[in-house]
C-alpha cells in the first residue's frame, strides 16, 4: 500500500491563507481523494525543498465535459429540490466541521486550507466554468469540427492526421489517440477499430480543454509569474 509521509505534516485545518510567498499548482479535479493525497503530498515535499516558500495553492481544474454536464445537472436538481421541499436541508458551521475532506473540496466546493510545520496549503476547485457561456461553447465546437475535418483526406480518415494534429500551436492528436485506446481495450491498440463517434467526442473534450487552459490557466500563470 502506498504512503504519503509528508502528509504526517499536517496540523489542522485553518480557515483562510494569509502568507504572501505562494506557489501555485494547477491539476484535474477528476482523478478523485487519492489522486489528490499525492499532489498534496508533492506540495510539502515543495514546501520543504524552498524554505523561501511559505504557502502552495492547489487549483483543481475540469477537464471533462461530460463531467461539467452531469456536475450542472446535479446542481440543478439540488436547487429545485431545496426550492420545493418543504424539508430544510442546511449544514450548519458546527456539524460542517464533521465532514471529510473530499465532501468539503469536491462537493461544497470550499476552499480548505492545510496548515501544517511548513506552511500552508490550501486546495481548491476553480472558480472558473469550464465553458463560459453559450458563445464560448458554439466556437469550441465549430474548431472542433473544423480540427475534424483537417483528420480527413477525400471523406477518408487518415489517423497519421489525427496523431499530427495541432491546436493553439500545441500537439493534441496523440494525446487523443491514446486516450481513445486507453478508454477502449477491446480494440487492440488499433484507432480503425475503434468508434469514430467516440474519436470526435474526445477530440472535442481536447478542444474544450485546450480553450479552458488558453482562456483561464493562462491568466493564472501571468499573475502569478
């Protein structure tokens, strides 16, 4: 079983971050609690390697747009179902501080700072939509087509055009491909066995992805540098 020793150095949790040396650490927010514990644990190891360092930000970003989808679905039913209940479903200040970390991150989506012998850490999930608006949504779908369409000789997929594939000057194609085989065993590690639906709706979660980083990351590296 694996162990995160730095974790040990955690203290408690504080409310609010106040040091003004901070790093910044932009990751996914779908691998789940595990996942989270090793960057975590990445972040003390920072913290002990730079004593100039006093604080470490964690921002878990989406990269799924299934995952957005069923998110905003769920909080919708969550709204209509708080509007029209006639039971009260409140936590309180007192008995949120019973409930675990993953909850607090993932489904409150609070922002939770670590205090621990090193500094601090305080682990987020961004503000920031993973599509801002309706306009946003339509562009990212039309490059998508479009990105589509370079794959493509005379109607033909061509997969050397898949795996070369280029968007916003970063190479996105083999990342596709091997998601694509990844998600899909059954197919032998050959792209023509697998479904060319499925192909494009990953190449358009890379799109998306690819205009969330430009758009929302990107700012983040500016401010921060």
């Amino acid at each position: 079983m694996a162990t995160f020793p730095q974790l040990k150095q955690i203290k408690h949790i504080s409310p609010e971050p106040h040091y003004p040396n901070k790093m910044v650490i932009h990751t996914t927010d779908t691998h789940g609690l595990y996942y989270l514990f090793i960057v975590i644990d990445g972040a003390i190891w920072l913290l002990s390697k730079d004593r100039s360092l006093s604080e470490v930000d964690i921002i878990l970003h989406p990269v799924s747009l299934k995952a957005e989808v069923r998110r905003l679905l769920k909080n919708a039913r969550k709204f209509f179902a708080a509007k029209f209940s006639r039971v009260k479903t409140e936590t309180t200040s007192q008995n949120r501080d019973e409930v675990s970390l993953e909850r607090r991150i993932y489904e409150f989506r609070e922002r939770v700072t670590l205090e621990t012998s090193l500094g601090r850490i305080s682990v987020y999930i961004s503000p920031k939509p993973f599509v801002g608006n309706i306009l946003c949504w339509f562009r990212s779908f039309w490059q998508a087509i479009q990105s589509w369409k370079q794959c493509h000789i005379n109607g033909y997929l061509v997969f050397q055009n898949l795996l070369s594939l280029r968007y916003r000057e970063v190479l996105i194609g083999d990342l596709i491909a091997s998601t694509v085989l990844r998600s899909n065993p059954k197919c032998g590690g050959s792209l023509s066995a697998c479904s060319k639906i499925y192909l494009f709706s990953v190449l358009l979660n890379g799109i998306f992805i690819s205009d969330y980083i430009w758009h929302e990351i990107s700012e983040d590296l500016a401010n921060h540098c």
